[in-house]
C-alpha cells in the first residue's frame, strides 16, 4: 500500500538507487503504472489512487526468434482500422 504521492517518490527512488531501469506510463484513468524491465523479465507496477499496488511479472522464456517470427506476430496482432 502506498498512502501518498511522497510513498510513490519512494519506491522510485528504491528502484533507482537499486540501477533498476523503469519508465512512467498511464494507461488507466485510475492509476499511474510504472514499467521495469530487467533481464529475462518485465514487470507492470500499477499504483492506483486509493494506494492499492497491483504488479504483474512476465518472464522471458529465454527463446530468440528470427525476423519470421517478427512478421508472424505484426500478422497476429495488427488491427484493421480500414472498417
């Protein structure tokens, strides 16, 4: 739980002094979501306004792909916006 804006400046600052690289995003109307990525993993922190923390962790199986694999998932997941 984090009670105020001055608990938020404290966890990035801990992730910070511990050379962890993150950014700020905002995807909900309700929250401010801070993304890591560290090796092998990518972790969503979403700090919402009551101070509930909600975290997501995905792992990298550690599998490299070739361009093929590039174009199958533009294939997968592109939008048509034409309609």
């Amino acid at each position: 739980m984090i009670k105020d804006i001055e608990g938020l400046i404290q966890l990035l600052e801990r992730l910070k002094g511990s050379h962890i690289y993150f950014q700020l995003a905002r995807y909900r109307d309700d929250a401010v979501s801070i993304e890591v990525f560290v090796p092998g993993q990518r972790w969503e922190i979403d700090v919402l306004t009551d101070g509930e923390v909600c975290v997501e962790v995905f792992k990298s199986a550690g599998e490299i792909y070739g361009s093929e694999k590039l174009e199958e998932l533009i294939s997968e997941f592109a939008s048509d916006r034409s309609g």
